[in-house]
C-alpha cells in the first residue's frame, strides 16, 4: 500500500471516528457541532466522509467538547491508556519517575543483548 493509500485510509478512519463522536457521544448534528468548532456544516461532511482535515483551531475545540485527545481524533489512539498512564503517575514524584525510566532502559539493553 502506497504512502497516499494510507494517508487516504487514515483520513476516511478520522472522519468516521469524528463522526461517532458527533452522533453517539456528544448528540449533535451535523450542523450543531460545525458551528461548535468553527467550519461549515458542508465541509464537516467532507471531513466525516473522509474528504477533508480539520485545521488545528476545529481539532482542539473538538477536543475540548468531546474529551477525547487528538491523538484519538486524529489517530484512534486509545486516551483511556493516557489517563490511566498520568494518574498512576501521579502518585510518584519526577525522581521516582526518573529513576524507573532508567531501570527501564537497562532491562532493555538487557534483552537486546
């Protein structure tokens, strides 16, 4: 599959995933959620349909209305691994943190070895 195929088929995944949330999460038409995010309602169909992007400004508006992170938006990325990650992460401080980025590191180099 070419660069351009993907880049299509992410595009059509983007599109019906800003869709579901449109539909299923946040209740809205079509119409309702282009006025929330700035475009028109014509091109947040092209969007959904997989024939268009969102700009950054729309992204992070729908972002903020929805929850999810753009990383789940723009790549299906699961965010409920991104919040689990930070509040396990909350309960130890930057050394703690550090110190077992680095013990980390070593079982790797480790393995590889």
């Amino acid at each position: 599959m070419s660069t351009n195929d993907l880049e299509k088929n992410e595009q059509i995944l983007r599109g019906k995933r800003i869709k579901y949330i449109r539909e299923h999460e946040l209740h809205m038409n079509k119409t309702q959620l282009a006025k929330a995010i700035g475009v028109s309602s014509q091109f947040l169909g092209l969007v959904e349909e997989g024939r268009g992007n969102l700009m950054y400004r729309s992204i992070k508006k729908l972002r903020d209305l929805s929850g999810h992170s753009a990383d789940y938006i723009l790549y299906g990325l699961d965010d409920n691994v991104l919040n689990k990650t930070k509040s396990l992460l909350d309960k130890y401080s930057d050394q703690e943190i550090e110190k077992a980025i680095h013990m980390i590191n070593d079982i790797a180099i480790f393995i590889k070895k």
